[in-house]
C-alpha cells in the first residue's frame, strides 16, 4: 500500500537529493509513508545536533515528519478529490534540511487515488421530450453523470435498458470526460405510447466498479414543422482569465422558419452541463448572449464546454443543440512569492566575503512563461544572491563591509516573472553591523547665527547647537562645552552657557542693543570614545532691537515741558507757527516718529504735518478770539515700533498784534524758525514746481487742440443781403453746411430785422435726428467794434475766474447764489429798477450801433423774490418769450456736481472765443452754424 518510488539526484553544491513517495487517500492517522532519513542514507543518531526540521512554508496539516528519526506518517485523512479535484497528478511537496553544513532535500508525495466515489447523476429524474414527427437518426443528449474519482476510476461508460426505440451512444470529450446521447431508432406514435420509461445507468472502471442509475422519461409530443437551427454546432472562442463578470462570451443566434410564437426561440444550457459551468456562465434567455457571471481562473481549469439549446415556443417544440467550446488564456495575474527561510539578523563589519545571511524560496502560480522567475537583489549594498537549488537561493556578502558607511542594511529581494506584461514582488530584510569608533563628532552647521531680542530676561534660552556622530553606544555619547575668550573685556562664560548634554545655550544677562549690538564665541562637541575626538563650531549672537525707548522732544525748548509760541492775529492760513522735533534712542521703524495734535486744537485752528512736525495755522485767527486767551495744544509723538510709544509736549501759542511784538524778546528764535526748512520741504517745493509745469504744458497743448477743431461763422456781410435776410442767408445756408458745437457760438443781438441774415441749421445728433429751420442773427461790418467788446469780456470775466479760483468758490457757488461785490449780485440790483420792460435801457443809439454790454444785462428779476438768481436764468433774447432754463442749458444733473477740484477741467457752458478768433470768424467764408444746445430756440 506504501510504496517508496525512487531516491534520485545527488547535489553537491550545499543540497541534497529528492525523495518520491506514494500514498493511496483516505488514510488514516498514523499511517507510516516512509523514513526520509533512512531513504537519504542519514545518521539517524546526529539528526538532533544537526537540527533536522521541515521548511515552515512547505508545511501541510496532512502529512508529519518525526524529527528524531526522520519517519513521514499521515497526519489526517486525505481527501484526493478536495484537494486536487479532478487533476491527473495530485502532488503534494515538502522541504527539510538539516544545519552544520545546510543541506536541503525535497520531499514529494503523489497521493493515489482509489475508488471511493461511484458515479451519480444531478438528478434522479430526467425527463426528454420528443416530437413524433422526430426522423429515426435524431440525437438527444443525456445528462451527464459525474465521478470525482479520476484515471480508471473515473466515470467509464452508459447503459440503459434494451427497447426497440432508443439506444445509447456513449462519446468521449475533448477533456477525456463521457457523455451520452439517446439516439432515435424507430419513429414514435404519440397515439400509441406518449411516455416512454428506461433506466439509466453510469459505469466507471474501478475495481470493483461502482455505478449509478437514473429513470428516463422520454415524453412524446405532437409535432413542430420546423426545428430552429445554429450556425454552427460547435463554437470555438478564446477567454482571457479574471474577465469581468458581464464580459460577452458569444453571442448566438438560432434561426427558425416558422412564425409567432413557432418561430420565437428561447436559449438555455442543456442538461449536461456541470454545476461549475452554471456558476461561471450564463446565457439570456430570449438574446442568446453568453456571458461572465463567476471568476474564470486559468489555474482553476483552462477549458469549459458550455452545451446550450434554442428551442421555440410553438407546440411540440424540439430543441436545437450546440456547444461552446471556451478556452481561457491565460493572463499574468499572479505575483511571485517569496518566503524566507532563515536569516542572520546582525553580522560583523569584518565578516568575510561569501558569509551567508539568509536562505530564500520563490514560486509563481501561473504557467508557462508566466510562472518563470527572475530573482535578484535592488539597490547598492554588499550582498548577492547565490542559486542553491531550483527555487531556493542564499543572500551572501559580496565585500568588505564598514558600518562608518551603513550601520545596517537594507537587503530587498525582487522576484519578477517572464509574463507580459511581468509583475513583480519584494521582501526585505535588515541587517545590523557592528561598530568601532573611528568618527568625531559633527556639527550641523559650522557658523550658527543666533537673534536675541534684547531686554530679554537672564538665564532665558536663546538657541540649541547640535553635533552628530554617526558611531553608536559611548562612542557616540557627545558632551558639549564653551572655548573661553574675551568679550568687551569680560570672559564669555559671564555671557552665555551651555547644557553639556543638549548643547542648549542660555544668555547669562539681560542684553541692550544700544551697548552691544552682536559678539561671537565657539562651542565644541566631544565625543567619549577611546581615544576622544572633538570638533568645533562658530556662535555669533546678533541682538535685535526691542521698542523700549520712548520719542523724547527736544524743540522747541520750554519750562516744564511747555513751550510758548506768538501767533500774530493777522497770519494767514499755513503760518508756520513752530516745528516740534523730537528723537528716538531705537532704530528702524521703532524710531520712525509720527507727529500729531492731542488736544487744545479749537475749531480745527491748526495743523500738524505728521511727518516734520511742523505746526502751522489751518485758518484765519477769528476777530472775536480773546487775546488773553491762549491756545494750549497737546502734542503727541509716536514711534512705529510695536507696541508703539509716545511721548506729549504742551505748546501755549499767544496772540501777539504783529510778529515784531510777539518776538521782541526772542529775535534769535523767530529767525531760528523760518530757517527751520528742511531738505524735505524743498523736495516738496520741487515736486510741487514740477507738477504745476506739467499741468501747465498740457493746457498749452489741449488749446491748440481745440483750435484745430474751431468753426467759423458765418454772416452777411453785405446790406443787401441783410436787407433780404432770409432769403440771401438761407441760399447760402444751401450751399454748404457744417455741424457746430455749442463751445462754437457767441450770439450777438442785431440791431434791426432788416439787419439780419436767416441761416439754416441742422440740429444736431445729440438732440434728435430731426431737422428744422430757425432763424439767427448776426452782426454787420458797422457792428464789430461793439462785438470785439462783447468777445473779450467773457474771456476776461473766465481768466479772473481762473487766477481768483479760492475767491471764486467762496463767494460764488457757479448756481445762482450772489454776495456783495459779485457781478450776480449786481446784476440783480440793476434788474430791479425796471421790471414791466425787459430792454426799457436800450436807447436809439443802441439800437443805431448795436446793443451795448448794458443792453445785455438783465433788467429784471424773477418775481419770485425768495429764488436765487442764476446766470442762464437771467438770459433773454430779444423779440421772444422767456423759456424755461431747462430748454436752453443742460441741467445740473445732466453737467454733474461741480467742485473746487474739477474747477476749470471741465467744458464751460457756454463756449468762449479768443478776439482774433472770433474776428477770423466772421472773416471767414460763409458755413452752416449749429448751436446745439439752441437747437430748440429761435434768438433774433
């Protein structure tokens, strides 16, 4: 029953031999296999010294090995068909070896297999339908038995019982495996036997043989003309392994020729399909798409044939049949495995070239190339692997090792296998090394820089210096110390310490930067080996500036801490009334200085620049201010350290009737004062300078702009034309048109109608796109003298406006408000001696010579006395009704607010002319006129 098959192949190398044994299944515990020991020609008396033992990762609960004398016994039963199932060959594999030296021997073990499973059928029924109009010849497949057992026990033959309608055809498939098909004899008459009952027998070829049975029902049906048919009757199709489930196998198609519900087909697996094929596939039943439905393993099995059926859904349907034959390809889905047997955990810097360190196997479940290994070791360390046998390898030094390189190393083993694409896997193991002192110490840093922030407190931690030495134990223990020098004539160690153990420094004294500002001392690192090895390394200690000094003021100089200053009542608005000056002992932004007025400043009276401290007065010293009441301003200075700190100075400023009064004591300091310019106000001056040259050169060039963009004026000239006004004008108006903005015009009141010309206008775009005619007037040769006059006044009235621009908005708000001494104001008084005519101050020799500057002013106002007068209110042409400003002027909503800052940026109003410009006007040939924010008015 135990057979030992073969003691083969001798290696000298450092492993031995490979041992056969044969053991049937079903075993029971204890049962002895052979002695490995005896079979290996081994002392059995040294097998303890030698420490004889199995490899742990070849280990199995099935099988045992007595360490003492070497015996193989059955652990537990062994069950052949669950552990190999329906392989051939069920092989189980195991290593011992033994030490001092190492030999390792390989130890295999076929388990045989016995006829312990006789064959059964899935179901004990099974059931065939079977049209009557099926011709003798026609096939029927059975389903099939199943036998675990293989080889000869395996399942052999099918019998069934002898009739005259049927008999058994009994195939072999591709993968040796039997199937049978029932295959008709003689026609059937469903009128004479619809059901037919036969036993069904399977038969393996063991010895003794085993058998099992089934019942056959073959059911008799009544006739389907046409049958559906395949393409093919067997499919070939190639399936890597690990598909996903859902991926398409095949897609088959039944074709048949009836119609409805004859000719519908439906798809299923035939009754022989083992339960496995179920679990892996599965067919729709109405589309015949085969797919994935279970984890397809080329190592599991790399063929499956699938037997599907169509059958339609007509009365007495007979089915079509087909098989699928699914190879699967193998895929490189399985890593190599590595597993170490023994490792040396530490091994001396001085070991010698060649010692081994471990002992290492490597498998790879897969086949062919995809299960061929490559073994080696990654990266750059002083070991190699050595080939011991087939899949076993050593890790040995290859050089001399130093641990001052590498106290330990890392050996990481790679295994890869030849598959596409190749997959890989790793293992390490650490590998200590000892140690001699042969390394000083090392700082991190040769030159540390230090920043201590002075007013700190004594003994207070500064900064930690830190030295490495790469030996281990007392070697690398590392005390640390200060070198004595000097520091400003005081020994360093009254400066700073430091912790022998951490190298952790602390300042001895609190440090200000106003004495000492930085120093530097040295520190060394030793170490406590034999002999002692030190290094040194470079401290240099910065102090950094803390805001602990306060601004201190030093002018102007008081009693007390009070300054007095004279005011004369008569300075104007920016008199310099003093500069305060103060300093500050710290530095950077901890001494910039800011300057400004606590309190005492009444009304807004004076101004501080927060940067030279000067004080000047903001406004004009008020009449009813009481002399004996002086101003007593408070006046802070902050630094911009942070926290920020600040120092107050209190100046008295009395009111003095003049400077000469107010300093007749103190000459010497008034002049001190308007010397007190400094280099920052002429930079001020300069820029200042600058920038009014500037603005000045682009008014220049903005003029010269609008000159090129002026429009002339036309009029006539000859008193013929003017006496036909409308006709003369309106032909020439014919002749040629132009576009004019508004800045273009000045209209002048004729003296007559029949010294008048019409010139059409086209109103402009801004206002509408349609067109009108309106009549205007304009002066003849006789006129000019009072024209010329009527140009400049304006322009003069616009430059004073300009040069007095203070004055102007302090007294004129451009809206229609008037004060004494203004031209609103006397405008207005004029308008009210004569309120019923409008033009009552117009004389003969006005309407003559034309209407003097007097004849355009307003003669009266509006009735509303409580509305303020304005400007284009008080506008009226001659010959026409009044009209609301709105129609004439743009609104102020439509101009914006206008302040003191945009005063002369923007486009007046009412456009201005220089006199030879408007004298080149009227000139100038004829052209169309355009006012277009007259476009509305008719003005004679």
């Amino acid at each position: 029953m135990i057979v030992l098959f073969l003691l083969f192949s001798w290696i000298v190398d450092g492993v031995v031999s490979q041992l056969h044994y044969s053991v049937p299944e079903e075993q029971d515990h204890g049962t002895f296999v052979g002695n490995i020991a005896e079979d290996l020609g081994l002392d059995i008396t040294k097998l303890s010294s030698r420490r004889f033992q199995t490899v742990p990762s070849s280990r199995n609960p099935y099988l045992e090995v007595n360490l003492e004398n070497g015996g193989l016994y059955v652990n537990e039963k062994i069950d052949r068909e669950q552990i190999c199932k329906q392989s051939d060959a069920c092989l189980m594999h195991m290593e011992v070896f033994l030490e001092n030296p190492l030999e390792l021997f390989r130890v295999e073990i076929e388990i045989m297999d016995i006829n312990d499973n006789p064959p059964s059928f899935p179901e004990t029924d099974i059931t065939i339908e079977i049209t009557e109009s099926a011709t003798p010849g026609t096939r029927f497949p059975v389903e099939s038995a199943f036998d675990p057992d293989v080889g000869t026990n395996a399942l052999r033959t099918y019998e069934m019982t002898t009739n005259s309608y049927f008999y058994l055809d009994v195939q072999t498939q591709g993968d040796g495996t039997k199937f049978a098909e029932l295959v008709l004899e003689k026609s059937l008459d469903r009128e004479q036997q619809a059901v037919h009952r036969y036993v069904l027998t399977a038969v393996d070829g063991g010895l003794p043989q085993r058998t099992g049975t089934a019942l056959l029902v073959v059911k008799v049906l009544d006739s389907n003309d046409n049958v559906p048919a395949f393409d093919q009757s067997v499919y070939t199709v190639n399936l890597p392994e690990n598909s996903p489930v859902g991926t398409l196998v095949i897609q088959l198609n039944a074709t048949d020729m009836d119609e409805g519900q004859n000719g519908e087909i439906v798809y299923s697996f035939s009754s022989h399909n083992s339960q496995r094929v179920r679990e892996l596939f599965n067919i729709d039943a109405r589309t015949g798409r085969v797919e994935v439905i279970g984890e397809v393993d080329y190592e599991e099995s790399n063929t499956y044939q699938l037997y599907v059926q169509g059958k339609d859904l007509g009365p007495n349907a007979v089915p079509a049949h087909c098989k699928v034959l699914v190879k699967l390809i193998d895929v490189n889905d399985n890593t190599p495995e590595i597993v170490f047997s023994t490792v040396t955990e530490s091994v001396s810097e001085q070991a010698a070239p060649g010692t081994v360190i471990a002992l290492l196997s490597v498998t790879d479940r897969d086949s062919g190339e995809n299960g061929q290994t490559l073994c080696e070791i990654v990266g750059d360390v002083p070991f190699k692997l050595k080939t011991s046998f087939k899949n076993y390898y050593t890790i040995v030094t290859d050089g001399l090792l130093d641990r001052e390189n590498a106290d330990s190393y890392t050996i990481t083993v790679v295994a890869k296998d030849k598959g596409v694409p190749s997959l890989a896997t790793s293992k390490s193991i650490k590998v200590q090394l000892s140690d001699e002192n042969d390394n000083a110490p090392r700082f991190m840093q040769s030159i540390y820089d230090v920043y201590v922030t002075e007013n700190n407190v004594p003994g207070a931690y500064i900064y930690a210096v830190s030295a490495v030495d790469p030996d281990i134990g007392q070697n690398a223990h590392i005390s640390y110390s200060i070198l004595e020098c000097v520091i400003q004539g005081m020994p360093v160690f009254t400066y700073v310490s430091i912790n022998s153990e951490n190298g952790y420094l602390y300042a001895l004294r609190s440090f200000d930067y106003e004495q000492l500002k930085d120093f530097s001392f040295m520190v060394q690192a030793k170490d406590t080996g034999t002999p002692e090895l030190s290094s040194n390394a470079t401290v240099n200690v910065v102090i950094v500036d803390q805001n602990d000094n306060a601004p201190s003021v030093i002018a102007p100089l008081g009693k007390n801490g009070t300054a007095k200053e004279h005011l004369p009542r008569s300075a104007e608005p920016g008199y310099l009334v003093t500069r305060i000056v103060a300093m500050d002992a710290d530095d950077g932004e901890n001494a910039r200085l800011s300057y400004s007025i606590l309190r005492g400043n009444e009304m807004g009276m004076f101004r501080m620049d927060w940067r030279t401290g000067e004080l000047r007065t903001a406004r004009r010293v008020s009449s009813k201010r009481d002399p004996h009441h002086p101003y007593d301003l408070l006046i802070e200075v902050r630094d911009h350290g942070q926290p920020p700190l600040a120092s107050t100075a209190s100046v008295i400023i009395v009111l003095v009737d003049s400077v000469v009064e107010g300093h007749s004591g103190d000459r010497g300091s008034s002049k001190a004062k308007e010397n007190s310019l400094d280099l920052t106000l002429i930079l001020i001056i300069a820029l200042g300078s600058v920038s009014f040259i500037f603005l000045l050169a682009m008014i220049v060039l903005a003029v010269r702009c609008q000159k090129d963009k002026k429009l002339n004026i036309y009029t006539c000239l000859a008193s013929d034309c003017c006496l036909c006004c409308s006709s003369c004008c309106s032909r020439q108006a014919r002749a040629r048109k132009k576009k004019l903005s508004k800045s273009d015009i000045m209209l002048v009141q004729s003296a007559n109608v029949t010294s008048t010309a019409q010139v059409p206008v086209e109103e402009s775009g801004s206002f509408g796109s349609h067109h009108q005619n309106q009549n205007y007037c304009y002066q003849t040769k006789h006129q000019r003298a009072e024209l010329s006059y009527l140009v400049d006044r304006p322009r003069r009235v616009n430059s004073s406006a300009f040069q007095e621009a203070d004055i102007v908005s302090s007294k004129d708000s451009g809206h229609g408000d008037s004060e004494q001494g203004d031209s609103d104001h006397d405008a207005t008084n004029r308008g009210h001696s004569s309120g019923a005519d409008l033009f009552s101050n117009c004389t003969e020799e006005c309407k003559a010579l034309g209407h003097s500057d007097r004849c355009w002013m307003p003669s009266f106002v509006p009735s509303d006395a409580r509305q303020a007068a304005d400007y284009r209110s008080n506008l009226h042409v001659p010959g026409m009704d009044s009209v609301p400003d709105t129609e004439v002027f743009e609104t102020e909503e439509q101009t914006g607010d206008r302040s003191f800052s945009t005063f002369g940026k923007e486009k007046s109003h009412h456009g201005t002319l220089e006199r030879k410009e408007f004298d080149a006007l009227l000139s100038g040939t004829r052209a169309p006129y355009k006012p277009p924010y007259l476009s509305r008015k008719r003005i004679c």
